[in-house]
C-alpha cells in the first residue's frame, strides 16, 4: 500500500449464471495477447494522465472459467476515494470496449453464444 493513498477502490468481475439466451455453466475467453497488452498498458498510461491517481492493476483472465470465478480484476489507488472510484470506473469500461478480448458463453445444454464483453 501507498502511504499516500486514502482510497483504494477495486472492481471484480465473476461469471455469472444468468445470460441473455439461458442459464450458463461456463464462459471461454479469447485474445489477441499482445494487443490486448498493449490496449492495457495505454489504458494505464491514460488514467495515471486523466486522473489524481497513486497507482492502478488490471488483469483479465483468458481460457475456460466457470460460474462464480473472477474475470477480471481492477485496482486504484488515489489520496481521495472518490478519485479511485472514478479512475476505477474508467479503467473497466475501456476494458470492456477497447481489449481485444472475446467472451463465448457457455449455456445449459451444450450451446455456446458469442457475445459483446
């Protein structure tokens, strides 16, 4: 921990149950691992630029998972909580639309959907 920091704030994604088409029992995760890399450490570099922040980890996990493991973990550290809370925000929802990662949901019933992260 940063003696600095007043305020960590920490995203975690899981796998949920419930899906858009029906009950899942897993999800696959797919990547371009040197662009999704590289899409992070720009993401990094933008929110140690755009917000008040002491330090921010990311990581998101490839391959097969099932219900109720974590995805993706987001961590922020900044003097003040609200900062962390923003930057923490941030951090996931440029994730989400910029990481070249794929997600394949697994349903009851053998099916597996492509879907948007």
């Amino acid at each position: 921990m940063d003696k600095k920091a007043g305020g960590t704030a920490v995203f975690i994604g899981s796998v949920r149950e419930d899906g858009q088409m029906g009950k899942i029992v897993g999800i696959r995760y797919e990547s371009y691992l040197e662009m999704a890399e590289d899409r992070m450490l720009r993401i990094e570099k933008s929110v140690l630029n755009k917000y008040k922040i002491l330090r921010v980890k990311m990581i998101h996990r490839i391959g097969d998972l099932s219900v109720g493991e974590i995805s993706v973990v987001v961590a922020v550290s900044a003097p003040h909580r609200a900062e962390a809370f923003r930057a923490c925000r941030y951090v996931i929802e440029r994730i989400k639309k910029e990481v070249p990662i794929w997600k394949k949901e697994k349903l009851d019933g053998g099916i597996g959907i492509w879907v948007r992260k």
